[in-house]
C-alpha cells in the first residue's frame, strides 16, 4: 500500500466560504472525503493537513521524508513566499505534486511566481477540487515508476 499525505497550506480551512468565483462552492470536508473516497480504491494510505502556520507545514513535510512514499502540496500563499517550505521540500528523496485548485497564471501576477515548482515532480492547477484526483492520480504512477 503507497502511503501518500496531502498538505493544505493557509486559508484552503475556509473553502466554501472564500472567493467561491475562484474556489468554487466545495469546502475542505468535500476535497478531503473524495480523496479518502479516491484513496481507499486505489490502495493508497491517504493522511491529510491543513495548517494555516507554515512551521506546522514544515515539520510535516519534514516527518514525510521517513514515513511517506509521496507528497501533494497546496501551500496556498506560501507557495510564492517560503523559502521555509521550499527548503523542506527540497529534503524530501519520494516524488511531490504542487496543487492549486485556481489556475495561478490567470490571477494576480505574484501568483505566477512559485518556489516550489522547481522541487516539485509535477504541477497541477487550474482545475478545481479535481486537481486533488488528478494529482493522486500522477502521484500513484510517479511512485509505480520508482519501484
């Protein structure tokens, strides 16, 4: 069984109720039942993370590089300010996916800056609450390829 986390950075706690014209009307409940959903058909040991303080997200991240055979990230605003994250990431030797459920290139132009891409194996955005599929999706044939 692949044993996969999901880290959802700053802000993700109020889907639903934030900028649902770029969110959409789903809250972080949904996202995280249809990955468990998702999760228990595909053989896959899902834990999930929200933090809205970027040293949690950090030791997270740190404790999966023993105990994780991947990772998605959706660091929200982190993603184009920390270099606490990046280099927490940067640690990790088990494939990460980037995840933004907004398309960050059609947004603000801060957003289109990101200091994890380069880290990360793939990048999904753009797609909504699907993108959490998606990305459990390319995770699971990224961790199939390295075995």
């Amino acid at each position: 069984m692949k044993k996969i986390i999901i880290l959802n950075g700053p802000n993700l706690n109020l889907l639903g109720e934030r900028e649902k014209n770029q969110y959409g009307n789903f809250t972080l409940k949904d996202v995280e039942k249809k990955c468990n959903d998702h999760a228990s058909k595909n053989n896959i040991e899902l834990s999930l993370f929200q933090s809205n303080i970027e040293g949690e997200l950090v030791d997270q991240i740190q404790k999966s590089r023993n105990n994780q055979d991947g990772l998605i990230i959706n660091a929200g605003g982190y993603t184009h300010t920390s270099v606490a994250i990046h280099d927490a990431l940067k640690i990790l030797k088990i494939p990460i996916i980037e995840l933004h459920i907004s398309n960050i290139y059609n947004r603000e132009e801060f957003r289109h800056k990101s200091l994890i891409s380069k880290i990360a194996s793939g990048v999904i955005c753009g797609f909504g609450a699907d993108g959490y599929i998606m990305s459990l999706n390319a995770l699971n044939k990224f961790i199939k390829n390295e075995n």
